[in-house]
C-alpha cells in the first residue's frame, strides 16, 4: 500500500465474499436493494471506519457492482482511507442538510437511489436499530413512491 491508498483490515477477497453473501441473503428475501445503517455492518461490507454515525450515513447495496457509502461531506475523506470503494462509490451529502428542519440527508439519497435506478422495488432497511430514525424511513418512504421498504 502506498501512503495514499486506503488501509483495509481485509482482503479485497474477503470483502468480495462478504458482498456475496450479503446478496445471496438479499436474493433469498426478493430485496433489490439493501440500506445499511449500523457501524459494525457498513465496516463489515466495505471496511468503513469512522466516528461519524451521530449524523445520518449508510452503506447501499444495489443488485450488482460495489456499493457506496452515503454520509456527510466532512467525512467522505474517512470513507477514502478505510474502505475499497472508489471515488464513484463515496457519496458525500452537503452540510446544509445537517440538523435542518427544511430537509433531512436522506431527502438526498432518496435522489441518488433514484440516480442509479433503485428507486423502485423492494429495499431493505435496518428498522429495528438506533441508527435509522423514523424521520429517516418516513424521508425514503415519501420519496421513493415505487418502492416496497422492508
């Protein structure tokens, strides 16, 4: 590794099987799609490190390529030194969106879901855990009107 290249914990292998399996689980429940919010699962996907869950962020995993990391701008850069992704794969939301009662992060990655075509479908969500506030669902569910969130 040089000294500008991400630090993965794991080979690029482990986290291809990781992604695998993940998928193979998604297949088994008909998800198109799979957002993830808790920590320990976003680094397990992608090696994602950081202290940054206080404010909304995630890991999607769609039907196929890599899946992106999701959070603020301020901590793209971590998401660039811990995890495999490439710059296409970082997807950093303005500030502005930060503890505002006009607009919430995840108005902004209803946008980039709908970008990459997973707009529509079934998509799975971590309900039952801290990091996935009923704001945050009732954000992806009204701007997402075709999809089934499970």
């Amino acid at each position: 590794m040089d000294a500008t290249g991400p630090t993965l914990h794991f080979s690029r292998d482990e986290y291809a099987d990781r992604l695998a399996a993940t998928r193979a689980a998604m297949d088994a429940q008909g998800l198109d799609a799979l957002v993830s919010v808790d920590p320990s699962n976003m680094a397990w996907l992608t090696g994602y490190d950081g202290w940054s869950f206080y404010v909304p962020q995630c890991v999607v995993v769609g039907p196929d390529g890599d899946p992106f990391w999701f959070g603020r701008g301020m901590d793209a850069p971590g998401a660039v030194r811990t995890t495999y992704l490439s710059a296409a794969d970082i997807v950093p939301y303005p500030d502005h969106y930060v503890m505002s009662d006009e607009r919430h992060p995840v108005d902004y990655l209803a946008g980039v879901l709908a970008e990459r075509g997973w707009a529509h479908g079934r998509i799975g969500v971590e309900m039952d855990n801290y990091y996935y506030s009923a704001r945050a669902h009732a954000s992806l569910d009204a701007h997402l009107p075709g999809a089934e969130l499970v």
